[in-house]
C-alpha cells in the first residue's frame, strides 16, 4: 500500500505523524510529509489507516490498500 498526502487539504494537525511516524514526518511548518515514497510496510500498514482515519480534514489518500 501507498499513502499520500492533499498539501492542499492538509492543515498541519500532526496526527499523521503522532500516530504513524514512520510513515509520516512533518515540514518546518508542521505540516504532514510522507517519508520516502509513501510506500508503506505491511507491519506499518494499520497505523497509517489510523492516521488516515484520524486526519480531520481527510488529507490522506490510501492506494492499493487491500480491503
């Protein structure tokens, strides 16, 4: 699975990189980054859904993420 982020949704709440660190960093500003590619590892995988979940403003995308 992949994950991104909106830059344009995104409003620098910091709950992406709280509950997912190694997936998600944050800029100088505090706003969300995707660390490396946005590839996500398989033990890594439920902690950035979670992220996903908890993003206020819906600013993570999930591809190939199996259902």
């Amino acid at each position: 699975m992949r994950v991104l982020i909106d830059s344009g949704r995104c409003q620098g709440h910091g709950r992406c990189y709280d509950l997912a660190p190694d997936v998600f960093g944050e800029d100088d500003e505090g706003y969300g980054t995707v660390i490396g590619d946005g590839s996500v590892s398989p033990g890594e995988e439920p902690h950035a859904r979670l992220a996903a979940s908890n993003c206020p403003e819906r600013a993570i995308d999930i591809e190939g993420a199996a259902r």
